[in-house]
C-alpha cells in the first residue's frame, strides 16, 4: 500500500516537472495563453464536472437543470471570471488584499469570506482527488476484471470510502503531491501538467463517450439527460443547484482567478480568456454527464433501478458507472488506468489553485512561500480528515461550501458595482488589445447578480421550509438550511472579526510595484 503512495507521488512529479515560481527579476508569468488558460479550464474538469456534475443533473432533473445551468453561465460564470480577472490584474494581489485596495479597508473581509470558501473546499477536495489516484492503483492492479458488473464496481467503491485508513491515506497522498508542487513553485508545475493533461483528459472522455451512447441501452440516459419538463424550472432548488454548480465548476467566486491573474501579461485578453474557460468548462461537463448518464442505464438491470440510482445523486457515480463501463472496452484496464490518472492529474490542477489562494495570502501577509504552503497544506490535510472519514460530512461541506460561492460571487459582483461595471468594461475588459468586446450585456449582468442572489436564496428557503417544515433548519441535517446558516455564521463572524487585522497586515505595495514581483 506505502509502495503504491511512493510510486503515485513519483510518476505525478515526473508528470508536472516542478520549476521554481518566482525567477530572479520579479515573478513569473504564464508562457503563453495557452498555458494560462488549459491551468483556468484544468480548475474545473477535473473533478468538478466529471465528478460533481453528472450526479447533481441527475438529481435535479437532468434536462431542466441543463437549461438553468446554461442560462447561470451567461449570467453569472463568464461576467464573474472576467471581473475576477480585473482584481486580480489591478491590484496585483489575491483576494483578501485585492479587495482591500479595490473596495476599501472596511471590506477587507469580503476577501477573507473568499479565501475562507476556497480553502474550506480545499479540505474536502483533497479527499475527492484522492478517489482519483485510489481508482488509479486499482486499476494498475487489475481490480477491474473484464466484463465486470455494477454490483462489483459498487462493492470495490463502498469497500473504499468506508475503510477510513484507506480513505484518510490517500487524501494524504494528495496533499503531499500537493504540497511538493507549490512548495517548489507552481506555475511551471501547472502549466506544463495542464497543457498535457487536459487535452488527454478531453481525448479520453470522447472515447468514453462515444463507448457509452453505443451501448444496448444508451438512448434512455441521453433521454434522462435532456428530459425536455419545462414545468420543473418552478422548483427553486433546481436553479439553486444550477448555479451552485456553475460557480463550484468554472472557478466563478473561488478567488482561484483574482489570484492567477497576478501572474498573467499585462496585456492578458481578459474577455477572450474567460469565455474559452467558460465555454471549456461546459462542454467538459456534457461529455462526462452523458458518458456517465449512457453508462448508469445502459448497464443498470432496469431503466426504473437507473432512475433510482440517479435520483439518490451518489457521489461515487462516476467512480462506479465509468470504471465498469472500461471492463467493456478493448484493453479496458490500460484505458482506465490513463484515465483515472489523468482525472488525478486533472483534480490536482484544481486543487493547487486552491492552495496557492491560501499561500498567495500568506505570502500577502509577508510568510514566505515555503512557510505559507506548509501552513496550508498542513491545515489542509488535518481538517480533510473529517470528510476522509465520512461521505455523509463530505457531502454536507460540499453542499454548504458550494451554495457559499454563490455569495462569494455576490461580493465580487458589488466590488464592481462600487469601482463602476461601465468603466471597468470600456478601460479595462475592452482594451485595445483584447480579440473580443464585451457588450454593455457584461455591464447589466453585475447589476442584475445582487437580485439573482436574493430571488434565488429567498425563493429557496421559503421553499425549504413548506417541504420540510420539522428540519428545514437543523444543523444536524445534512442537506438542510440550517447547516448552511449556522456554517455560513461562524465564518462571517471570523471575516468581521479579523477586518482590520487583516487589512492593516496585508503588505501596502501597489499594483505596479506587485506585479514587478513578490520574490522572497
């Protein structure tokens, strides 16, 4: 088992070829567009869609949902990356300093609100990442015999997510890879892993794809999938979860751009950029939702057990649907075992920017880098243990932390609001040498998030509690209002407390002097 770590760790350093990040004249810069933007998109394939999206479609309703989903995209994915984008490049800082000189002082806490989410993902993240490198040594290993059904692909699954030793050691592979990576630097790490292993990742999805829609069976999933019930877009908790997802997979609220930006040219395509990452994202999410959704019911015994099992929303779906759907293909093993590496890679593409908005903090605050990552990371690994330990306290933290980026969004959209969406959009998105325009659409959209944000949450826990008038606000449940609230307390509490600590400790350089570099 300590053999499989050791050889895990190894093979993914040979992969990501960690350089320093900061050179001797200032800080580092993405090499190319490219780079920047196959690091923007690997935040979000890599677990966020083929993981996450697939099982929360599923659950609310397939079709309808894909409607609300498309329509968050426009109105708050795309316009909330490019304002992140402009933090990021104008104050040359991450999110808690970044708001700080964008928004004043007394608001330094909305940063920390971010910073808090990102990192309180981060926790459970890292556990997600580590299904990933567990799929991958069994795959190594021969677990998936040829021909397996579901029934032994879901024993292999609940075998490992209720064996705690197991669980709780590969979250810990994760954040040691983690930690080496950002330790040394990131951005040579990042992009040169990205630029690799997004493009296989999308390669192999195809191929998964195009396996499961020819499956006896498959049209059923694809007609799940695209369920065309209007009439389920009345249930608020649709569009709750829509957006939810749109944020937690395009990276919208996650503060991973305001920090990312700080490394980018100074003539960095703020609108052509964000669109492709937006647009990347959900064309990633559709390939792994129908390849998953093709899969449940082309090898479910019956169309009603499939729709059962989609409803219940599992969080092992991808693991135990795609990993017998490769039992079926030629050299099925070979196959799995690429992808389940790939999608290890892929999940550690999304949580080293989250480390690294934990660490861009810290080093905001004067740690150097090697302090700041062990810090984080060792924080990180202790307080994932919970949801290592737990699906069920997994599920509930991802539940409250994902709806927790729709405020996060909030903040980012009023930090515009005060600077001025008109201005920023003519001086700032639209430069002269932006490829793409950004209509006045960009400029409406930050007005109009304050009113999704309200309609969508007042909608949905007046309608939370007719549903489920005895528990709607019970801590203890897992999906309930409650936890949100209570959860969402303690961390407001810690961002107003420490307002003025934080504000006065962030170092004062500004934007110029910042993205001359921040070398220790």
């Amino acid at each position: 088992m300590f053999a499989n770590a050791f050889l895990i760790i190894w093979i993914v350093m040979k992969l990501t070829r960690v350089e320093v990040l900061f050179v001797s004249k200032g800080q580092e810069q993405w090499s190319s567009r490219w780079g920047f933007i196959a690091a923007s998109i690997g935040m979000a394939i890599g677990t966020g869609n083929i993981w996450r999206f697939p099982r929360v479609a599923a659950a609310n309703g397939g079709g309808p949902f894909i409607i609300a989903w498309t329509i968050a995209l426009f109105t708050w994915g795309i316009p909330l990356l490019m304002a992140e984008m402009v933090i990021g490049k104008k104050t040359g800082y991450g999110a808690i300093a970044g708001f700080r000189d964008f928004l004043g002082k007394k608001f330094t806490w909305m940063g920390t609100w971010i910073v808090g989410v990102c990192l309180l993902i981060m926790f459970y993240y890292s556990v997600v990442m580590g299904w990933c490198v567990k799929y991958f040594t069994l795959a190594l290993t021969g677990a998936f015999a040829p021909n397996s059904t579901t029934e032994m692909t879901e024993v292999i699954w609940k075998t490992f997510t209720t064996t705690p030793s197991q669980t709780i050691l590969f979250h810990f592979i994760s954040m040691a890879i983690a930690t080496i990576i950002i330790y040394k630097g990131v951005s040579g790490g990042i992009e040169k892993a990205s630029k690799i292993m997004i493009p296989m990742l999308f390669v192999l999805l195809i191929g998964a794809f195009v396996r499961a829609v020819t499956l006896p069976g498959a049209l059923q999933g694809l007609q799940y999938l695209f369920n065309p019930d209007i009439a389920m877009l009345s249930n608020p908790k649709i569009w709750l979860e829509a957006f939810t997802q749109c944020a937690w997979s395009t990276g919208a609220g996650w503060g991973f751009i305001i920090t990312y930006a700080v490394y980018t040219h100074a003539k960095e395509d703020i609108p052509c950029n964000c669109a492709i990452m937006g647009f990347g994202n959900n064309v990633g999410a559709l390939l792994a939702g129908v390849t998953v959704m093709s899969a449940i019911f082309a090898l479910s015994p019956s169309p009603e057990f499939a729709g059962e099992v989609l409803s219940a929303g599992n969080s092992g779906l991808t693991f135990i649907y795609l990993a017998q759907l490769f039992t079926t293909m030629p050299f099925g093993q070979l196959v799995a075992a690429v992808f389940f590496l790939a999608m290890a890679i892929a999940a550690l593409s999304s949580l080293l920017p989250m480390i690294e908005v934990g660490v861009r903090t810290f080093m905001d605050a004067g740690l150097n880098r090697q302090k700041s990552t062990l810090i984080v990371t060792g924080f990180g690994f202790l307080l994932g243990i919970p949801s290592a330990y737990s699906l069920n306290i997994l599920d509930n933290q991802d539940w409250v932390w994902g709806v927790a980026l729709l405020v996060s969004g909030l903040f980012v959209a009023l930090a515009m609001i005060n600077y001025g969406p008109e201005k920023i959009r003519t001086e700032i998105i639209n430069a002269p040498w932006a490829d793409l325009k950004v209509p006045k659409w960009w400029t409406y959209t930050m007005y109009m998030i304050p009113f999704i944000f309200v309609i969508l949450l007042g909608w949905w826990m007046w309608q939370a509690s007719t549903w489920y008038p005895d528990s709607w606000l019970d801590p203890k449940e897992v999906f309930s209002v409650g936890t949100i609230l209570v959860q969402f307390a303690i961390l407001f509490v810690f961002a107003f407390s420490t307002n003025k600590l934080f504000a006065n400790k962030m170092s004062h350089k500004n934007a110029e002097e910042a993205m001359e570099g921040v070398a220790e």
